[in-house]
C-alpha cells in the first residue's frame, strides 16, 4: 500500500483484505542505513517486509495497525539465504553445460 519516510526509516504499510473480514493493516518500518550496510537494493525493501509478516505465522495474530521492524538480523538472513539461491542457480548452469 506504499510506504512513509521520517529521516532514515521507511516504514511500508500493507493491508491484509481477507474474504469476509475487516482489512487489517500492517506497518514494517526498517533504518534505510541496513539496506546499505548489507548491500540490498531499496527496491527489495516490499518483498522482505512481506516475508517477515508472512513467513513467522505472525499475521493472523497481529492487531491492526501493528507495527513491526526489519532488523539486522532480518537483513542477514535474506542476504544469506540470497546468496545461496544465487550460487545453488550458478551450480546448476555450470552443470548444464558440458
């Protein structure tokens, strides 16, 4: 649902629209410095939100207006578990040219 920046955090909000439920939003806010700190991409910023909302089973119990935060934990994991994808897809393109 697009997102608001005060100085160095940008926090993205998003709306959960459930059939026949009230739509429940949620606010993830994250210090633009970790994006740097960690080399990621801004443009990344939506999707890890999301994965943090949606990948800890937490949203169905969050109050509306819940805020969350992406931490440096959050960032190291996503750069892990990238660089790891990354390299899994360079093994197979090596192993498909013989």
């Amino acid at each position: 649902m697009g997102f608001d920046q005060a100085r160095n955090i940008r926090s993205y909000r998003f709306d959960r629209i459930g059939q026949g439920e009230i739509t429940r939003r949620f606010v993830v806010a994250v210090d633009l410095s970790l994006f740097l700190k960690h080399h990621v991409g801004v443009q990344e910023g939506p999707s890890m939100c999301f994965h943090k909302l949606s990948g800890d089973g937490a949203v169905p119990d969050l109050m509306a207006e819940e805020a969350q935060e992406l931490t440096n934990d959050d960032l190291v994991a996503y750069v892990s578990a990238k660089t790891l994808a990354d390299e899994r897809k360079a093994s197979a393109r090596r192993g498909h040219h013989h």
